[in-house]
C-alpha cells in the first residue's frame, strides 16, 4: 500500500509540476490560486513521508545503498531547479531551461527507482 500512496503521489507530483511549468512560462494567473501553492506541498509532503517509509520497510537507506542515494541526490536536483523554474528565473529562456531540466531529472529518479540501479536510464547510455 505505501509503495502505491508513493507511486500515486509521484504521478500527481509530476503533473502538477508538470502544469505549474507551463503557467509560468505563459505568465498565467493561475499560479496566484491559493490552491495552486497548497496543494503541490500537502502532495509532496505525502510523497516524501512515504519514501522514508518505504525505506524503513525494505531496510535500504541513502548513503548505504547506491540507489537510494541517487535518488536522494537527484531529488535535491530536482528540488533546485523547481525553485530556479517557478520562482527565481527572471527569462522564459531561464524558466523554460529549469522546467525541463527538473523534469528529465524527475524521469532519471523513476527510471532509478524502476531499475534500482543508481545509473538509472543512463546505464542504457553505457
């Protein structure tokens, strides 16, 4: 079940976030709904919750084994250019370079969950 409530909250994370992008590039009034800036944490915060548990549970955990530590690095990335995306970039250029920049690394931490493998996608590059 919790890895479930996790893959769930990691689908509407993503697609949130996904919608958030656009409305910035497009200067859209959305972002002022007070939904708009509750709603992505309450989720967000659900999804971390259930990562600690899942670790808990399977008993592997960041710094000791290579996947999870990549996936805690690449959320730390992610998190970075999220804020770079919809809050500190002054460009569309800037904003647009962030957004798709966090995505690609939110699809490297799924294909790192998906493979367990702290290569992810990339080890297919290989």
């Amino acid at each position: 079940m919790l890895k479930n409530i996790h893959v769930f909250t990691a689908l509407i994370s993503f697609t949130l976030f996904f919608i958030r992008g656009l409305w910035v590039i497009k200067g859209s009034t959305m972002m002022q709904q007070k939904w708009v800036k509750i709603v992505p944490h309450v989720n967000d915060t659900v999804l971390l919750g259930t990562a600690i548990a899942l670790t808990i549970s399977i008993g592997q955990y960041p710094f000791t084994d290579a996947w999870l530590t990549a996936k805690l690095l690449a959320l730390v990335a992610y998190i970075c250019l999220g804020i770079e995306a919809l809050r500190i970039a002054k460009t569309d250029v800037g904003r647009g370079l962030a957004w798709l920049s966090a995505l690609v690394v939110f699809l490297f931490i799924v294909s790192v969950a998906l493979t367990k493998n702290q290569f992810g996608f990339l080890f297919a590059l290989m």
